[in-house]
C-alpha cells in the first residue's frame, strides 16, 4: 500500500482524467499501472507526474504503460523520431527489410496495429508497412 | 328539498375523502423520493410499500449499504427501512501479466538500437538499464520499455545527463 501512497497523485490524477480500463498492482515492491487515456495529453501529463514522484523513473518502483484511446485504425499520428526518418518495413520487425521512410513530424494514417509494439501505417505518398509505435503519437 | 340535502350529503363525503386521501403520503411519491436518494449508489433500488422502504440490490462495500439506508432514511413520509442490499467484495485484481524472457529480449532489442549508449539486459522479467542519456531521450526509453510489460524496469545503473 505504501507504493500506492507514494504515487497518490498520479493514480488519482489518473481515474480523474477518464482513463479507464485502469488497473493498479502490485507485485514484488514494483506497482504496475495500466490502462487507457482519452488522448495524448493525458498520458503525456501522466509521465509528467510520475516524473515528478520519481525523477528521471530512476527508483524502478512503477512499470506504467498507458495506451491511447484515439489511437485507433484511420486515425492520424505523427512520426515523433528525435529528427531522423521512420523506417517503414514489410513486417513487424527490425529484421525487416525496409520498403519505405516517413520524415520526422509528418502526419501518417494508422490502419491497425499488429501489437503494442508495431503498427501499420500509410503515408500520403503511399508508402504502406510497419512501423514502430514508440514513433508515432496520436494527434 | 329531500333531494337537495342528498346532494349536499354526498358533496359534503366526497370532499371529506379528497382530503383524507391528499393527507397520506403515496407510495408513489416516496418511491420517487427513495429512488432519486439512492442514485448515487449504483446497483441498489428501493421499492416502497406504505411507506417502508425496501432496498435491494449488490454493492462492493459496507459503506455504501449504510449510506443508501441513511439516504432513504431522510426522505419524507418514510416510516422505516428495510436493508436488504447484499455487500460483496469486489473480485482481487487481476494478477500483474510479466512477459517471457523471450518475447522481451526481442523487443528490448528492437527499442535499444535507437539509443545509442545504453544497454538493457533481461533477466527473469527485470529489465537492468546501464550506460547513459539524456533526461528526455531515457523518458522515451523507459516509456517504451514499460509498454513492453516487464516485471521491473531497473536503471540505478543508469547515469541521466
């Protein structure tokens, strides 16, 4: 309970902003949060908090993963690489080969996800494959 | 003249039944009362029968019980309450889902390629971050290391610049 205690304000900050499917454990002193954010700010400001609790998430005491409820099939994202090109590949791995690029900070359609990891996208120029989803934010 | 004293007779009980019925309270305006009260507490509902209130319905804790009755309590014309909402304790969370060790290393793998200078090894679901970042860049890191659902993503070793 302590571990909830310490991160009170990010729990409670989280059932305010409407994110649902939330699931709080814990297990072997690691609380693990879970759950679903109405958008990109939500989880964004959720980081920030738990930033805040744990600077720089360096204690290892939470394992947060918070999905995005708008990032759904047809929705746009935008490529958010640090300034290189996504690589799109033929499939969901960087095994891969690569049969296209999106520039950093352009807007791409979702059409599915295979996991939480890879996703399937399509530029406006056609380019169509896989990506990775820790590249793409919803907006 | 007989007749006319009829009249007044059947004029004069009629009126006297109009306001002893509009003096009870109906079972009707009570149960309204009663259902608006207990709204706030989902899975219960009250049924009113001369004025006694039956509550009925499930919920997850003690608390509420006592505060739909205390709610029904208060509402006017009741004569009493008659709790029978059952408390059952939510089912325990889910067990925490870790991935495999397996399934893990690949995807660390394909994450870590993208960050120069750290390394993160796997072991039994415990995700041991080593080397150094910048704050942002080790944000990034551990977001997508967190979504990968391992048991515990350790970084003590990790020098954030």
């Amino acid at each position: 309970m302590a571990l909830q205690d310490k991160y009170k304000n990010l729990l409670d900050t989280a059932k305010a902003s409407g994110v649902s499917d939330l699931q709080v454990a814990e297990l072997d002193g690691v609380l693990h949060i879970n759950g679903t954010a109405p958008s990109g700010d939500v989880k964004d400001k959720l980081w920030d908090i738990y930033g805040q609790i744990d600077p720089n998430f360096l204690t290892g005491d939470v394992v947060m993963d918070i999905d995005v409820a708008t990032a759904v099939a047809g929705a746009k994202v935008k490529v958010i690489t640090e300034s290189t090109n996504l690589n799109i590949r033929k499939g969901p791995g960087t095994d891969q080969p690569i049969v296209g690029k999106a520039a950093h900070n352009e807007i791409v359609t979702l059409i599915s996800k295979m996991n939480e990891q890879w996703w399937l996208i399509r530029t406006d120029g056609g380019a169509e494959g896989y990506s990775y989803a820790q590249y793409l934010q919803p907006v | 003249m007989k007749l006319r004293h009829l009249t007044t007779s059947i004029m004069a009980i009629g009126l006297f039944f109009m306001i002893a019925c509009k003096g009870k309270p109906k079972d009707s305006e009570i149960m309204q009362a009663a259902s608006t009260a207990v709204q706030s507490i989902p899975g219960v509902t009250a049924d009113v029968k001369e004025g006694v209130v039956t509550l009925s319905g499930t919920v997850s804790t003690e608390d509420e019980k006592t505060s739909a009755e205390n709610a029904v309590k208060s509402v006017k014309d009741v004569k009493s309450v008659v709790n029978n909402i059952t408390v059952t304790p939510p089912p325990a969370p889910a067990p925490v889902a870790v991935s495999a060790d397996d399934s893990l290393k690949t995807a660390v793998a394909d994450v870590v390629k993208d960050f120069p200078g750290i390394k993160v090894d796997v072991k039994d679901g415990v995700l041991t971050v080593t080397g150094e970042a910048k704050a942002d860049r080790w944000k990034t890191l551990k977001m997508a290391l967190d979504a990968l659902h391992p048991k515990k993503v350790d970084a003590k070793g990790l020098k954030v610049k």
